[in-house]
C-alpha cells in the first residue's frame, strides 16, 4: 500500500497528492499533523528514506529557530523534535513497501509508484 504523509495547506504536498491521485494506484492519506507520528513510524520512514534524521527537518519553521538550532542534537533528539513538532517534518513523504521518497520536487513521488 503507498502512503502519502500529507499536508493539505501546503501546495508541494497538495502536488504530491495529485500526481498520486492521477496514478491510479490504491493509497492512503495520513494528515501527519492531525495524525502525530510516533517515534517507531517516523524512524521507520527515516529508514526508508535512507537519511539521517536531520536531513528531514524543515530547518527554516519558527520552531526550529527558536528551540533547536546551533544546539548539539543527537539523531534521537531531532526525531523527538519532530514527533513533538511535526510542522518540523518536510513534505509530502509518499512511502511504497520499503521504498520512500519526499516529494520536493513532486515529481519524485514518480520513482516509487
């Protein structure tokens, strides 16, 4: 099943979702900041993606700023950033069995569908 971890006010992920709407595939929408992420969901998604956690972290948000930039964070640190703070998550992720992608440009959601 492919999974498409979604923000509907944000217009890369509103993309995302099109180009996976006009696939024709099966898939699931998962509003992340309606639907927090726990730790397990979000390192297995970080796995998938073959990143280092840091690499997820939209590091230009308000909180980011505020609360974690410049400090030493271990990779544990930055996932409990992000399930604390899942505004802090860069979007949309589409996951397909043990493949991710995220969708910036969206046109990488095109490699795992």
């Amino acid at each position: 099943m492919i999974t498409i971890y979604h923000n509907p006010r944000c217009r890369k992920s509103r993309e995302g979702l099109e180009i996976l709407e006009s696939s024709g595939k099966n898939f699931e929408i998962v509003k992340y900041l309606d639907e927090h992420l726990n730790e397990d969901t979000l390192k297995a998604i970080i796995k998938k993606l073959g990143i280092a956690p840091i690499d997820l972290v939209r590091k230009n948000e308000a909180i980011w700023k505020s609360d974690y930039k410049g400090k030493d964070l271990s990779d544990s640190d930055i996932i409990e950033a992000m399930v604390n703070n899942p505004k802090l998550i860069e979007r949309p992720i589409v996951v397909n069995g043990n493949k991710a992608v995220v969708g910036r440009p969206p046109e990488n959601i095109k490699n795992i569908i």
